[in-house]
C-alpha cells in the first residue's frame, strides 16, 4: 500500500496553492510536512484525503475510505455537544473500524472531561478532543493538519507515544510549522514553499 501524488496542480482563484506536486508515501513511515503559512500544506492534506479536487494530475491511494482518518485545521467538532458524545459520533461513523472509546480517553488521560461540552474546553483542549476523534478510527492512512497547534506538552507526549506505538503499517502524515517536532517525531521531512516541494528527506 502507498499513496502516490502525481503532477497535483491546485488554485483558488489567482493563487496558485499546489504547483505540479509529485510524492509518494508509504507504510511504516511518519512523514512531516513543513512549510511557512500559505505554502500549500492544508491544501495538499486535503487533497490526499479526498476532500477537494484537484485541477491537474492525480492521486492514487489503495486503502477504503472508512480506513483513512483526517484531523481538519478546523477541528470539525460539534460544540454544542459533550466531548463524549463527540466521540459516540465519530465511532459511529467509522463503524467498525472504530476503537474502543476508552483507548482514546486512555491516550489523552481525558476521563475528567468527558461530560464538559466542547465550547466550554480551553483551545489546547479543544484541540485534544478533535485529535482523540481522529485516532478512533483504526486507520490504515492518518492525515492530521497542524495536530499538535495549542496541546500542552504532556498531551503532546502522549500523542507522541500513540504515533510511535501506532506507526505499523499505516502511513501517518502530519503537517507543523514547528521543525524540531517533525525532527523528533517523524521519519520523514517534505518542505513545502509558495505550493512546490522543496525538498524531503529521509531522518531515519
Ligand atoms: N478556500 C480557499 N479559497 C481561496 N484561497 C485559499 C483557500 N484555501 C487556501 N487558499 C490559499 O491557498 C494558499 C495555500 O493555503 P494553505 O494550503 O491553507 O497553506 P498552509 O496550510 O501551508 O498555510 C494560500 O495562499 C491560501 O490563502
Ligand atoms: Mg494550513
């Protein structure tokens, strides 16, 4: 299994967001996407998670689409509800490629928010609940948009350790503008500038 990117041109409007992109990833890896703001990472994200079209090439990607999870820049939770029952939702809608419930609270040590609604949770938490919903599914593709933008360092950690211990074979991309973590995290590092790669690299 893999995912191939071929020639991806995108542009809303005169921006031009994607320009000829060519990657392919594989199973087994952690690839870290970086780049300034505007250079296209959020646009790619979404194209690889088939959330828009594109306008040139293609993108070939083998797994079903209940295997694949995707963590939006803009969380996509429902504010309204209780973290918990955000969780109930998403773990009926990857049915039965869903975990346990408990996994993910386990993850995250989130037990004491379970009944709190998700407008009455502080951003870094916010952000903790929209990434717990993610990792629900047992993805074979995880595409996570900036996850870790507002986490305190201990969620950071155990988000850390979940992506260490979950890499097996799935492919994982995740997109940050903090170069370090994808130093620390990932196995492989893709620079993106003004929509091109600009480089990637293998860490290790
Ligand atoms: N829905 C949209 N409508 C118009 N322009 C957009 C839209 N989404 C992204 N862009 C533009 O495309 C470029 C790439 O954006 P984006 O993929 O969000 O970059 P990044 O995630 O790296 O910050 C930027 O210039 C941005 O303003
Ligand atoms: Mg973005």
């Amino acid at each position: 299994m893999g995912i191939l990117v071929k020639q991806v041109s995108k542009r809303y409007g005169s921006t031009i967001a994607l320009r000829e992109v060519n990657l392919f990833f594989e199973k087994d890896r952690i690839y870290g996407l970086y780049g300034e703001m505007g250079s296209g990472k959020s646009t790619l994200l979404k194209a690889i998670a088939g959330l828009i079209d594109c306008d040139a090439g293609f993108i070939e990607l083998s797994s079903r689409k209940n295997e694949l999870s995707f963590l939006d820049q803009d969380k996509g939770l429902y504010n309204e509800l209780t973290v918990i029952e955000n969780l109930q939702f998403w773990k009926g809608v990857y049915k039965k490629n869903a975990r346990e419930i408990k996994e993910v609270v386990q993850i995250f040590e989130m037990s004491r928010i379970l009944s709190k609604r998700v407008s009455e949770l502080s951003a870094g938490n916010q952000q903790m609940v929209a990434l717990a919903t993610a990792l629900l599914n047992k993805f074979k593709v995880l595409i996570l948009d900036e996850p870790t933008v507002s986490l305190d360092v201990k969620t950071k950690q155990c988000f850390y350790g979940f992506l260490k211990k979950n890499q097996g074979d799935s492919i994982i991309i995740m997109s940050s503008h903090n170069i370090e973590e994808i130093m620390t995290v990932c196995t492989d590092l893709i620079q993106m500038e003004y929509g091109k790669i600009l480089s990637t690299r293998e860490l290790r």
